[in-house]
C-alpha cells in the first residue's frame, strides 16, 4: 500500500499565481523525494499603486512515503 504524507506550504512570486506554485514545488522538492501533486488552497496577492507587486499561494504539496 502506498501511503502519502502532506506538508503545508507558502510561495510566492512577482510573475504569477503559476509561477509561485512551481516555486513552491521547485523548494519542496529539495528537502523531499516522491512528490506527487500540489494542491492550491488559497491565492492572495500583494498590491502597490494599484498594480500587483507579488502573488502568494498557499499549499499542499503531497509526497510518497518511502517503506
């Protein structure tokens, strides 16, 4: 039986919603092998006159467990 664990994580980046889950992804995938899927659980961005300045996403990254 395969069995996954799940960590919770926050990325963000100055070019999009996309880009900062790749990100998150990216850094997850650093410090844990196996990793299956990210699930995004919230988006937020940051504004500054008007414009968006950085776009955050809020995470779930799953990985296999390893026997």
């Amino acid at each position: 039986m395969t069995m996954l664990k799940v960590i919770e994580v926050l990325a963000e980046s100055d070019k999009g919603w996309e880009d900062a889950a790749q990100i998150a992804v990216a850094k997850a995938n650093k410090s844990v092998r196996n990793v299956r899927s990210i699930w995004i659980e919230n988006f937020e961005a940051t504004v500054d006159n008007g414009k968006i300045k950085k776009y955050r996403i809020n995470g779930k990254i799953s990985f296999v467990l390893e026997d």
